[in-house]
C-alpha cells in the first residue's frame, strides 16, 4: 500500500522524491529503504518507484 500511495503522489503533486520528502517531513533514506524491502526503487528519470 506504502508503494501504491507513494507513487500517486509523485505522479500526482510532487516533481520529485526529495520535494515529496521535504514537504511531507519525511526521511528519504528511511522510506527508500523500506520500499527496498520489499524489491521496489526509485527511478528519478520517471519520478516513480519500480
């Protein structure tokens, strides 16, 4: 679910993970990590996780 709500917002408000991270208060490591953990990464050329 983490991923699903992560990736509409990038898609729809954020330009970037760190803007998504900046303006929510949240630690990018600790939320790259634990999409990790479950096999996803970040891909900033499309602004979404994969």
């Amino acid at each position: 679910m983490l991923f699903s709500v992560i990736n509409t917002y990038l898609r729809d408000r954020y330009a970037s993970l760190q803007d998504l991270c900046e303006d929510l208060q949240v630690d990018r490591s600790q939320l790259e990590d634990r999409l990790a953990q479950a096999g996803f990464v970040y891909n900033p050329a499309q602004n979404k996780f994969w």
